[in-house]
C-alpha cells in the first residue's frame, strides 16, 4: 500500500548566516512539542511532525488559515547544511530534496556562498523559501522568544519596521538579478511565481512559526504530489556519506526515499569502476530519546526501515562506495542484473568520458561531479572529462590533447579534491593549469580569468 510521505527539507546559505543554528531551533521545537512516541529518528536527518509544528505555532495557524488544510504529515530535515551535503542528495534527473531553505543575514545580503547555494538549488529544480535571519539584529527591534514574525512586526516601534523594510527591500533586489521575483511571504500573491521570504531569528525563535507554516504551505502547492508518494517495494535511496566504523568495518549513511530496507537484503550501488553490491548485515538507528541513557548508548540495530527514512548500513562490500551514489535494494537475485545496469546507466550519465575538446574535471563524490558539470554547463563551458577522484597523469595527457583546439581547454578544474604532487610537477611541465577549490563558483571565477589569459 503506498503512502504519503514527508518532504525532505535542506538548509543552505553562506557561512554563519545561522544554518546550524535554526536546525537546532526547529529540532527543538520538534522535541518540545512532540506527542510521545511521535518521534522517528534517524541518521543525518531529524523528523518534525506536523502536529508539533501546530501546537508550536499557535493562532499563526488560524491567522494563515491552514488549520485542518494540511495533509502532510511533517518534514524530514537533512541535518547536514551545506553544498557538498545537498549535492550529494542527486538522484537521476533532480534532487532527493523536496525543499529548500535558503538562509541569509538580514543584515548582510546574499554573500559568496549564498550565490552558490541558490544556483546549486535552481540547477537542481528544487522548490525553495528563503529566511531572512537575525531579525533580531535589527536596530531597535523588541524580542519575544518564539512569537511568529506576524505578531512581533505589528509591536514594534516605526522605525525598527522601517530598518527591516529596507534590508528586505534590498535583498529583493539582489535576488533579482538572478531572476528571481521574491517579497516578504505575508505579500506573495503567488507562489509558483514568487519566493517568500520570511524574516527569522534563530536566536529569539521569531518567525520559526512562520517558515515552518509556510514550508507547509509551499510543500504542498509546490512538490508533485507523486514525488511524496512511497511504496512497500525494495528500497530505492542514495549514499550521503561512506565512512570506517570501529568495530562495524566501512559503513553507509543513506537516505531511503522510496520502499523497504532490510537486514539481509542485496543493495546495489557504485564505486569508482561502477556497479557494486554488498549484502546488508545490520541496520543502525539513534535510539529513542527516552532510551538513551547514556552518549555511548546512542544506536540501536533495527530489521528493517520503511521510506523515508535516514539510516546507516553495514554490510560487506562497502569498500570504495562513493558518496551520492544511488541504492538499489534487490529483493530477488533474478533483478540483480538489471539494478546493475540501471546503477551503471546512472554513473555514466555523471562521469564524462569523451573525445571532443573541453576541460578536465574531478571532484570527490558522486554529487558534487554532477553539480560541478551541470553548473559547468550552464555557463557553456564544455567538458572532456569528469571523473571522481584526484587527478591522474592521463588527466594532464587528456588536457593536453584538448588544449590543441583550444588553450583555454588546457585546464582541470579540481573540486575538493587533493592533487598528488607527481601530477601537479607533470602539469607544471607540460603548462597544464590545475585549478583548485572547494567552493564552485570560486573556481568558475578563476577558471574564467585564467581563459581570458591565456586567449589574449
Ligand atoms: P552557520 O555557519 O550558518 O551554521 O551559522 P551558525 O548557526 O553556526 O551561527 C553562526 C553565528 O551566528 C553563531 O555565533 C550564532 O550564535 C549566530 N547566530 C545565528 N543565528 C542568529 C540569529 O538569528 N541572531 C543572532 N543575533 N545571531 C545568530
Ligand atoms: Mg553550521
């Protein structure tokens, strides 16, 4: 029988704008107004059901209308904010992310990594709110903890609302120079056509009412209904992170978006050289919160998790599974094959190997390969080769051939990867340009200044 479940929801936004801080703030209320039992938890994200969103919102919810309109039944927040995190979310043709928030500093703007956040999310069709952080911050404004953004803008004093209005006012004008019309959320009149924004203090708890009601509202306007649609088939998910566990051996932390995991079953996944499968031993959850008695005693091991859900795997064959690639539960040795060759399909859809001219690629996982080439893309910025990894000999060579048609191509482009010092020496010689960097569109921008050098 299927069921509906709830959307994931991803925090993204420069440093310190307060992303940690507000996911702890909405952990909070989750813990704080939750019925008992209500609380699944998993690993890497955390669920906050509606009914806890509810009681924390008080009249808000009238005030918005939505008492008794809302039918899903809460969020699911991914706990690690970030663009490595969110890129490796991927799954084929868009994101595992129903949502996202993107959080900025009211009193700073966008900023660097705030850029970066929204096109990784515009590149990946994700739906998306913005909230304007550190309210409180705002010369003369009067805290309430907790009170919705509604109620508390209509006490303050002229002149604090007059500060907020224009810190508003000019993030909506950044915003649109990225084509993106967006207003103060109590102002949109349409939501598939504006980005609401909604003025929060993770501090203070104001506005936390308000972006969760509107998160609600926006899920359910805004995701296809199908796409929070489960089954009870064989589980379908992707690898966050892959890791070296005392005592358990290499571990997965996934994300199961549709179907039934069990202890046992075949998954197939992919490392570097493809398709890979590992048979389940042990499924891990966080225990209960009323079960842990002390920080050692965190995990308990389950038989099996249901859509969605967050949890980590051990199981032999993990060795060399690379973060963001996809999962596939096999429940009948006879559909091994062709998990197989989907898996595959998906790989050699992200990694590039071709004979035309364009630039190098590497990056460290899955995802963040994607996002490197899809965000390439876009800037019509064609690619020769893109691969997961550090950088090899036959990467210089293949930057070499490629620079014969052009020397801007004579580049890799290099995403939190190390660069191994035999290879930097080789590309020094042959004038092959490596560049570096975590942060996408920081190598884009030198990427561009070093073409237009080298053309001129
Ligand atoms: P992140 O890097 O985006 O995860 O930011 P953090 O959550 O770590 O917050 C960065 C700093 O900003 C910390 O010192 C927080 O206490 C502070 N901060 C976060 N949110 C707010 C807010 O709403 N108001 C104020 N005044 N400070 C905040
Ligand atoms: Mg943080």
């Amino acid at each position: 029988m299927a069921g509906v479940r709830s959307p994931f929801v991803v925090v993204m936004g420069h440093v310190d704008v307060g992303k940690t801080l507000l996911l702890d703030k909405i952990r909070g209320t989750s813990v704080a107004y939750r019925e008992p039992g209500m609380i699944t938890q998993h690993i890497g994200m955390s669920f906050v059901p509606w009914q806890a969103v509810e009681k924390f919102s008080g009249p808000l919810v009238d005030r918005l209308r939505l008492r008794g309109r809302i039918w899903i039944p809460g969020f699911l927040f991914i706990d690690t904010p970030g663009h490595a995190a969110f890129s490796n979310l991927r799954k084929r043709g868009g994101s595992v992310a129903d949502l996202a928030i993107l959080v900025v500093d009211i009193t700073s703007g966008l900023e660097d990594q705030g850029v970066e956040s929204l096109k990784l999310i515009q590149s990946r069709g994700v739906p998306f709110v913005i909230a304007a952080n550190k309210l409180d911050r705002i010369y003369g404004w009067k805290s309430v903890e907790n009170r919705p953004f509604l109620f508390a803008v209509e006490d303050q004093e002229w002149h604090a609302v007059a500060t907020l209005e224009e810190r508003i006012g000019k993030l909506i004008e950044e915003l649109s120079k990225f084509g993106i019309e967006a207003d103060r959320y109590d102002r949109v009149r349409d939501f598939t056509k504006q980005v609401p924004i909604v003025p929060t203090s993770a501090v203070t708890g104001e506005g936390i009412a308000d972006l969760l009601l509107v998160l609600a509202g926006v899920s359910q306007r805004l995701i296809p209904k199908e796409k929070l649609q489960v089954g009870e088939g064989p589980a379908r998910g992707v690898v966050m992170e892959v890791k070296e566990e005392r005592g358990l051996g290499v571990v997965a932390d996934a994300i199961i978006y549709d179907g039934r995991l069990r202890k046992g079953d075949v998954v197939v996944t992919a490392g570097l050289e493809g398709p890979k499968e590992a048979k389940v031993r042990m499924l891990i959850m966080p225990k209960p919160l009323e079960e842990m008695r002390d920080p050692e005693d965190r995990f308990m091991a389950v038989e099996e998790v249901k859509a969605a859900a967050g949890v980590r795997i051990v199981a032999d064959g993990l060795e060399g599974v690379v973060a963001g690639a996809p999962l596939l539960a096999v429940w009948s040795l006879q559909d091994l094959p062709n998990a197989r060759r989907l898996v595959g399909e998906e790989i050699s859809e992200i990694k590039i190997e071709s004979d035309r001219e364009g630039v190098i690629v590497r990056a460290d996982t899955f995802g963040t390969l994607e996002s490197t080439v899809l965000f390439l893309r876009q800037q019509g910025v064609p690619v020769r080769k893109a691969d997961v990894g550090p950088p090899t000999h036959k990467d210089v060579v293949e930057a070499v051939l490629s620079r014969r048609k052009n020397p801007a191509f004579g580049v890799i482009l290099a995403f939190n990867v190390k660069i191994p010092p035999d290879v930097e020496k080789e590309a020094t010689s042959s004038g092959i340009k490596i560049i570096r960097g975590e942060i996408l569109y920081r190598i884009f921008d030198e990427y561009l200044k070093w073409s237009q050098e080298v053309k001129t």
